[in-house]
C-alpha cells in the first residue's frame, strides 16, 4: 500500500512539473515573438484547458506526497529530508501561482486584441519570470520526490 501510494505521489507530481515545464518548452522562450493578439490567446486558451485541472490536481498531489513522506520510516533519514524539500518545492511553486501568476492572467483575459495596455510586455515579462521560478520549484521538488521514493 505504501509503495503504491509513492508511486502515485509521484506520477501526480510528474504531471504536475509536465505541465508547468511543457508551455516553458514550447512557447514560452518565443513569446517575444508573438504579437499582443497572439499572445492573449495564448494566455486565454492556456487558462481555460489548465485552470479546472490543476485546481483539482495540485492539492491532490501535495496531500498524496504529505501523506506518503509522513510515512516514510526514519524522519532524519535523507528520504526523509528529500521529501520534506519535495514538499516544500511544490507548495513554493503553488504560491507563485496563486500569488503572482494567476492575477496576471486573469487580468490578461480582460484584454482584447484590439484593447490591451501599452505596458502589456511588463505584464508577459513578470509572467515569464515568475513560471520559469514556478517549473524549476516543480522540477527539484520532482527530483527530491523521485530521489526519496526509489531509494532504498
């Protein structure tokens, strides 16, 4: 049962720094080449297909990695440590998305290609910013995770 339920931590979280890590990928480094028009859509149709699932898929995956490290044998362990890194990687990346990267998307899909503001680059640069900062939490917090649960 133990070991099922890392692996599911786990694989929750593997989705989690997919999603976070697969936009970074692909659109993110070219952003600056997208027109305003472009890039609201962008940021509206990423909104919409990623909004309802990570709100469900985030919190699952950290009360499923709460639960698993809580179990884990030996708390002064280095799996032990490696988890609790884990967790703090992923509730970090959680902060900077409701915190810092959601306000500015919802204030991105007020906007219309025909009424954005000047300064719309301001807002796609702290965006940029704060996601790059948001998928590297994710990705060391996969890592920690990956590290404590295979260990033996």
């Amino acid at each position: 049962m133990i070991a099922f339920l890392n692996v599911a931590a786990l694989f929750l979280l593997m989705l989690i720094a997919g999603v976070f890590w697969g936009p970074w990928f692909a659109l993110t480094r070219s952003l600056n080449l997208f027109s305003p028009a472009e890039f609201i859509k962008i940021t509206k149709t990423l909104s919409h297909n990623l909004g309802a699932p990570m709100r469900i898929l985030l919190p699952a995956c950290i009360v499923l990695m709460s639960v698993s490290v809580y179990l884990f044998p030996g708390k002064s362990s280095l799996r032990f440590i490696a988890g609790i890194v884990s967790i703090i990687s992923i509730v970090a990346s959680l902060i900077i998305t409701v915190a810092i990267e959601v306000p500015i998307v919802k204030k991105i899909e007020l906007w219309t290609a025909d009424n954005y503001p000047a300064d719309w680059t301001e807002f796609r640069d702290r965006w940029l910013k704060f996601h790059i900062y948001r998928m590297l939490a994710a990705f060391i917090s996969f890592c920690c995770l990956a590290m404590a649960v295979l260990q033996r």
